[in-house]
C-alpha cells in the first residue's frame, strides 16, 4: 500500500480541482505540490509582480499556472 503524503496547504482552483502544498524546501527554493493530491512534483519557487503593479509577490510555478503563498490556505 502506498503511503499517503501529508497536505500542508490548499489553492482552490475551481470547485473540481486543488493544488495541494505538500513541503516547502526553502534551501532548494521548491515546493512540493500535487493536484487534488495526485502524483506530487517539486516545482521552483518564483515571485511575481501583482496585476495592480504592487510588490512581487512569493510563490511557486505548478507547470506555468503562477500560485501566490498568500492565497494558499493552511490545512
């Protein structure tokens, strides 16, 4: 039986689907992450400049989809 990988964190992306934060490695800027928990990957963590021209803001790139850490909401 596999083992189950914990979930740290959620971004609700539409009611079918979530990306799941599973570990932040903070000494190889990547985050470990999942689609409704299904087959994690490491993805870099990035930040970007917000729409309204604000600071950049921390995240992390799942494939090219941009999530902020302040939208990811703790489990």
């Amino acid at each position: 039986m596999k083992d189950k990988i914990e979930t740290i964190g959620v971004y609700c992306v539409c009611n079918t689907m979530g990306i799941c934060v599973h570990e932040i490695d903070c000494c190889e800027d990547r985050v470990l992450a999942s689609g409704n928990g299904e087959d994690p990957q490491w993805c870099p963590m990035k930040e970007q400049t917000r729409s309204d021209g604000g600071e950049a803001e921390p995240g992390f790139l799942f494939g090219s989809f941009f999530v902020p850490f302040s939208e990811v909401m703790r489990v």
